[in-house]
C-alpha cells in the first residue's frame, strides 16, 4: 500500500505530463502482480467503489476521538478523506498492513457491513497518513489525481516500448489485474487476443480549433463540415453475434439502451452521438439524462425517453476494418450501412457543405432552423483522413459554438473548500423578475465558482465582505439593489426547464466571463430573455 | 498566596514578569529581554539588555550586527541567573541551535516558557529537557489533531527516492535559513547523500556558525557559480521565499520541495506549487504537545500563540487547567 500511496501523492501534485509518466512506469516496473495491475485498475476508473460513504467514515473517526477536535480539523483541512487519514489514531501492529490487492479483494468480496469494518481494521493497522488517505480515496471513489486513463494506459505501454494503441485495442479483452498484459509487454509471453467480438476500438478525437492561427492555414476543400451534437459520444458494435454500446472511453453502456443495439441488424461498429430523438427531432439533454445512469431500463422509459444514435463514422463493417481507409469513403459506406438498418433509432448526421470558412461561420453564428440550432458547434474532418485513436493534430478540429452570455446580479457568496476556505468563491447570481403590479426583484438563475482570476477573488471577496446583508452559516447574502451590487456577465452552454429552480430554468456549465464593475445592477438581464432563449432552444 | 499571574503575565510586548522587571521574547524593543531562540519573531533586535544562552547571542550577532542590544549576558544551559528575587535557568528546547525553554522560579513557584520546541532527536541541537514545574507555558504552532509530523528520515528517502528517478532535474529544497536548512543538511548526510550540495547565499552564514558549533555539513558550495546543466540531479537548499522567484530559473526543470510542518496539509502544498512537500518541522507536533503535557502534569497550562482553541480544548479534556495567551506577534513557522 505504502508505494501505491506515494504514487498517488506525488500524482496530485504534479502537473507536468512527463513526470506523471515517468512515476507511473517506474512504480509499474518496481511492484509486482498483481498489486500492480491492481493499481492500474484503479489509475484507469476500472475500479469504482463506494463501498463507504463519507457520513460512516466521520462516525467512525468521532467514535475515537473527541467530535470538537475533528470538527476543528475538519474545518481546517476542508476534505474528509484528507482530515480523517490525519487525525485516525494509528495502533500499528494492531493487524498486519494490507497490501493492495488484499484490500482490492477484501472489498469485492465484501458486503457493505463486512466492508466498513475491514475499512476500520485497516486504518488502524496503516501506520502512514499517507497511506490511510490514498485507502480512503480508493474505497469512496474519490480517486481523482488528474492522471487520465490515456495517460496511464501510455506509461503501460512505455514498459513494453509499443505504441499506446495497441494498449487501447486490447484493453477491453483485458481483466485487471492484467497479468497476461504485463507478461507480454515484459516479453514473457504471447500479446493477450484482442479478437473478442463487439469489443471496443479506441476513439478518435478532435482538437479545439485555433481561429486566429489555423484558419489561415486550412484548405476548406480539403474538409468535411458536420454539427457538433450535444449527447455522449459513442461507439455502437455488433460483430459475431455480440452487441455493445460504449462510451468513448470504453465504458459499457449497452445494458442500458437495448432499444438501440436491436436496431443495429447489420455487423458493423458506428461511432455516433447517442441522443434522445423523438420524431426525427433531437431533445433536449435533460431528457437524455433520464436514460444515463440508470442501472436498468424498461418498455415506459424507452418509450417515453426514446434514445438513437447519430453516426458520424463507420469503423467496421461486416469483416472490413474500415479505420485504415478515408473519412471520404467511410462516410459513403456509413450512408448506405445506416439507410439498411432503417430504423428511426440510427440515423445520420448529416454533412453541411460549405465552400469558404466566412461561409461556415456564418452557419455557425446562424444555425439553419431544426436541430442545428442546439448543435455544440461544428466538426471539420479531412476528407482524406484516417480513423487514428487519440487526438492527432491536423485531421480532426471542433470549432464550438460561442457561449451565451447574461448580465447576472450577485446575491449570495459562499465560502470554498481547502485553499480556498478562506475566500467567499461560490457565487449564487440572479436576474431580474417583475411581479403583476410591475415590482421588480432578483430571482437566482445560478451558481458559479471558476471563471475568475486570483486578483479578481480577492476583489470579489472584499466586495462581499463590505456588502454583506445578512450571514447564514458559510453563506452571506450581499447588497443587490438596482444601484448599489455587483454584476457578472455569465457565460453558459445551454439552458433547460427545471422544478428545482425557483426561476424554471438551469443553466449548463455556468462560469464568470467578466465582471462587470461599470455597470448598475439595475440594468441587468430579465428572466425574460433567458424565458426566450429557452423556447427558441426548445422550440425551433 | 502567590498567583502565577504575580510572576508572569501576557503584555502588548509579550510575556513581563514584574518582580524581575523583564520580558520574555518581546516582540517590541523593551529594557530587558530574556530570548529563547534566534528565530526573528523570537529575537528582534534593539533592547536594553539581553540574556540568552551563548549560541543565541551568536546567531543574533551573525544577523543583526554585534550592536543588537545595549548589553549582551550569555547563560548556559542549566546556569542559573538571578535577577531580584526571580531565578532564570535556560534550559533545551530541541528547537534549534541555543534554542531554550526559559525556567522562571519566584517564592517557590516554577513557571516554564516553552519557547519554541520539539521533541524528537535533530541532529543539530540537544534535545528538549522536562522540567516539572507549577505552570507550563507551551507553544501551540501545530496544536491540531491533524499535524503528525512522520519520521524525519522516511521524508528524507522521499526526497532521495524523487531525486534518483529523476536524474535530469535538480531538487529545490526549501527550509528556513536557521535550523531546518542545517538540519535538512545533516539529515541528507546521515542517509548516506556525499556529494556536493548547493546552497542559497542566505543560508552561507548560518552554515559556517553551525560548523564552527561542531555540526558537520559536509561539502557545500554556492547555488551561484555552476552552469545550468552542472545542477541536473542536484540537491539545492534555499529560503522558502527563493522557490518562487526569478533565482530559482536557474536551475533545469526543478523539482520544488518544501520543508516544512504545514506541508502535511495538500491544499497548503498546492498553494504554494510545491511537487514535493516534506512534512520536517522544528515544532512539536500534535502528538508531541500532548505526551509533553501529560509528561509535565503542570498545575496550569498557558498556550502562548499558534492553535490554542483545540490544545486547551484537550487539557480541559484531561482535567488541566488551561488558559490561553493569544499573543501576537510569532508567526506560524513563517518566512523566517
Ligand atoms: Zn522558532
């Protein structure tokens, strides 16, 4: 456990991408299996527990020690995990330290009651802070040190010196804790079979365009123009009976959406947005959520949140690996694979010609009525490219749609969590309402907490200091009168109808674009124009 | 009855004990001042007159210039200094080099000021002395459940464990310019580290005093004088405030490391950007301040500055009377 947590450590105060590589080779080379495999697992979101919630591991701490004196800890460091591992009262010898996979297995075999009181046994027998943190992080889930699983999957394949791909292909013929992966990157045996039917194949994805740089350089002739649309990107196979839908990282998703793989008659593996379309239109992503993350699904929810697949890209078809050939032919092969399935569930995303770049970007600012106009953005794809896993420089741009902006009033500040425990950083802004008899007052549309310098923190922190109106626990309420408060310029991706708002409305992806000191809250954005955009976004 | 309060009580200049008309550690220029240690929350310059032990009067000397005070009195550990009817032995704090708890006995009454200190074994100074006594008066710098300072020499492998997997970087280690600089050094020493190693030339000083007391730091050379390239795979000492500006560009790709108690707190390491925080402090931790006060058993325990709140908290928990000082004035292991 000891080298486990220490990678972890370092991994979450590290930034550079060569070292985090260089640490995950080197401890892979230095711990063996299966602890080892183990940890990739874990590196890569393989494994998920929630074997704990976080309200059992504070009772646990507060049945050792005096609740004030956690509190205050608690207080002092801002995250469970990281408080609790500090103050546990060790007893080392008390057990013998686990290793990793003994932990690993020791939860998988568990049920919940068994595991909290494996969890407790092993807290007191880590002897390091460093050690109970990284097993806590591990058994709630929390395990995010800002290493991707494309990152780690690299430093795995940097054992055997092969190309990460090769990594990526196999990965889904693979079980952790991946002993015939290390065996043959290490030399010692043959390359783990990759055939499995309907597996998954690496996604290919596309870099955010530069417009001031790369337009200049682009030949728009040499490009295919299609809408960005706002799903989950997917990857849909059916190969020698099998049928899968993954995420585009892998994920399998396929249990939740057998009304999509029915669909698929062909063999063939489509790369697509899953969306919900109903009569042909596409809905709005809050209706896609009503399918996501469920664990099971039945005839009324299929039928009242019907899902479908968008294709974009054809990678198999029947016995042809089609990722070697041109986007140019695979996408004349994906308009006859999908008009054979003929069903409203795979459809096709449709190519928007275009001859100039000033043309596509007045497409862009402009969508054509129907579902472009609640499209992401657009995608250009060289007609002339292949299907390459990652996201190669060149072949593959996305050019996402300007954000919508509102002129938002500060209403309430709430104190951050960790470095930022001493700052007011989570802002609640609202927009104007008028009531029957034409009195004007401020409903909350939001709440953002990025989006803002450091400078700019601590004039908004000073701000809510000099205005607070009234404290409630971490939350002050400030000044926000048509005169006298603060505006932002909120920035935004999308709106949706929601009960839990007061306002009706939800933003996605709120963020601070611009403080605006200049101007008097009073001349603020209204409900109604968000009330607007809403039904333009719904309606079309 | 005698009231401690009677011996010594907090003032806007720090702890004044009235029968012996001096202060302890004042934090403004007074007639006469009693130091614990060199550090300069605990050492300012400019009073009447001074008694410190003879390191301390060394290390203030070395910083300030021979004139720091009108008059200079060195008592050393365990000597006894009378002042009216006030008697003040310094005893070791294990702190740093000189550093002292000063034991403050009047009509059979035994006040100790912790000063600061620590518990564990530093190479560089002798260790921290229990003296049984009516009050203690502690610091409480890391006085919260979640300062564990782990085993000095397990962060030391840490730091030599980084600088073997990454042979062309250079490691830049921050520690205060007294004490934990010398101490980093020595402990690098005793894991076996025999090359060079480079320091900032804030720290040069206080090296060669802590040489000429007999601690061994072994080859050092100035952070200044190599090329780039000459510093892949070097260990560099410097003051924390050195990590963040424009001398640190020097060096290839460096591997920021902080010494220091509060780096057991994540979101404190990342503030600062710091890669590697090492959890070396010259303060008791939580654990320290606790076994030190049930080793004591004090009639009273008085907290001078740090996280008072939850170190009385405990005491009153443990049937000890507590009280805290809040005086102003010490920093938290700051900048030095
Ligand atoms: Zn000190």
């Amino acid at each position: 456990m000891r080298a486990f947590a220490d990678l972890l450590d370092r991994l979450s105060l590290t930034s550079s991408r060569n070292a985090k590589l260089t640490m995950v080779r080197d401890y892979l080379r230095a711990t063996p299996d299966p602890d080892r495999g183990w940890a990739l697992a874990a590196l890569t979101g393989e494994l998920s527990f929630d074997a704990v919630k976080p309200a059992f591991i504070r009772k646990a701490v507060e049945a050792r020690m005096d609740p004030q004196l956690f509190a205050w800890s608690y207080d002092y460091v801002g995250d469970l995990a990281e408080a609790v591992s500090l103050v546990w009262p060790a007893q080392p010898g008390a057990n013998r330290e686990p290793d990793l996979s003994e932990v690993i297995e020791g939860l998988r075999t568990a049920t919940r009651a068994e595991a909290q009181g494996r969890i407790e046994a092993w807290l007191d027998a880590l002897p390091q802070a460093r050690e109970r943190w990284a097993l806590l992080k591990l058994v709630t889930g929390g395990l995010r040190v800002g290493l991707s699983a494309r990152l780690a999957k690299q430093a795995t394949a940097d054992l055997g010196d092969v190309p990460v791909a090769e990594v990526e292909e196999l990965w889904h013929a693979l079980r952790p804790p991946y002993e015939d992966l290390f065996a043959w990157l290490e030399g010692r045996s043959e390359k783990p079979s990759s055939a499995n039917p309907a597996r998954f194949r690496p996604a290919m994805l596309a870099q955010a365009i530069d417009e001031a740089v790369d337009f200049g350089k682009l030949d728009p002739t040499a490009y295919a123009a299609e809408w960005k649309w706002d799903g989950i990107r997917v990857q849909a196979a059916h190969e020698g009976g099998q049928r899968r839908l993954y995420t585009r990282t892998g994920d399998d998703i396929s249990r939740t959406f057998p009304d999509i793989l029915d669909a698929l008659t062909d063999d063939g593996v489509i790369d697509g947005e899953l969306l919900v379309i109903r009569d042909g239109k596409v809905a709005p992503f809050a209706d896609l959520q009503q399918r996501l993350n469920r664990k099971t699904v039945d005839a009324r929810l299929m039928a009242a949140f019907p899902a479908a697949i968008r294709a974009y890209d054809l990678l198999q078809e029947g016995a042809h690996d089609m990722r070697p050939r041109p986007f140019v032919e695979r996408r004349r092969r994906l308009e006859a694979f999908v008009a054979r399935q003929a069903s409203p569930r795979i459809d096709l995303s449709p190519v928007q010609p275009f001859a100039t770049w000033a043309e596509l970007a007045a497409l862009r600012a402009r969508p054509p009525e129907g579902d472009p106009q609640i499209a992401e953005g657009l995608m250009l794809k060289r007609w002339d490219s292949i299907y390459e896993a990652g996201r190669p420089k060149g072949p593959w741009f996305k050019w996402k749609r300007d954000p919508f902006l509102v002129d938002a009033v500060l209403m309430y500040a709430q104190r951050g969590h960790g470095k930022r425990s001493s700052y007011y950083s989570d802002y609640t802004f609202g927009v104007w309402t008028q009531d029957a008899a034409g009195q004007r007052s401020l409903t909350p549309v939001g709440k953002a907490y990025f989006g803002f310098t450091d400078e700019e923190l601590l004039a908004i922190d000073k701000f809510v200091r000099d205005n607070t109106v009234e404290r409630f626990g971490p939350v002050r309420s400030v000044r926000a009168e048509p005169h006298h408060g603060l505006v932002f310029e909120v920035a935004f991706e999308g709106l949706q109808r929601s009960t839990r708002h007061k306002s009706g409305v939800a933003m996605r992806f709120p963020r601070i674009h611009r403080i605006r000191w200049d101007k008097p809250p009073g001349e603020a954005d209204e409900i109604a124009a968000l009330e607007r955009l809403l039904v333009q976004m719904e309606g079309r | 009855m005698i009231r401690p309060q009677d011996l010594l009580c907090p003032r806007p200049e720090g702890l004044y004990c009235a029968p012996g008309d001096f202060y302890i550690d004042p934090v403004r220029p007074v007639d006469r001042a009693v130091i614990t240690h060199g550090h300069a929350d605990h050492a300012r310059a400019g009073h009447g007159a001074v008694l410190a032990t003879p390191e301390t009067l060394e290390i203030m000397g070395e910083r300030y210039g021979l004139d720091f005070a009108g008059a200079r009195q060195a008592a050393a550990y365990g000597q006894p200094t009378t002042r009216d009817d006030v008697e003040v032995t310094l005893v070791p704090a294990g702190h740093v080099l000189g550093s002292a708890q000063a034991v403050v006995r009047w009509k059979g009454l035994t006040m100790v000021v912790s000063g600061d200190y620590k518990r564990r074994r530093d190479p560089t100074c002798p260790p921290f002395e229990p003296i049984p006594c009516d009050v203690f008066i502690s610091e409480a710098t890391f006085g919260l459940p979640v300062f564990r300072h782990p085993d000095d020499r397990e962060e030391i492998a840490r730091l030599l464990r980084s600088v073997a997997q990454f042979p062309e970087r250079s490691h830049l280690v921050g520690a205060y310019a007294l004490g934990k600089a010398q101490r980093i050094i020595r402990l690098l020493r005793e894991a076996g580290w025999d090359q060079v190693i480079h320091v900032h030339g804030a720290l040069e000083r206080l090296n060669a005093l802590y040489g000429r007391h007999g601690i061994e730091l072994g080859p050092l050379e100035p952070a200044t004088t190599a090329r780039k390239a000459d510093f892949a795979g070097a260990i560099v000492i410097a003051p924390p405030s050195a990590l963040q500006d424009r001398w640190s560009r020097r060096f290839p790709d460096p591997v920021g490391a902080f010494a220091s108690g509060w780096m057991q707190i994540r979101a404190r390491a990342r503030q600062r950007g710091v890669e590697l925080p090492l959890v070396i402090s010259d303060h008791a931790d939580w654990d320290e301040l606790t076994a030190t006060v049930e080793e004591l058993r004090p009639g009273e325990l008085w907290i001078t500055h740090g996280r008072e709140e939850a170190l009385a908290r405990w005491a009153t928990l443990h049937d000890i009377p507590a009280r805290a000082l809040a005086l102003v004035g010490y920093e938290d292991e700051g900048d030095d």
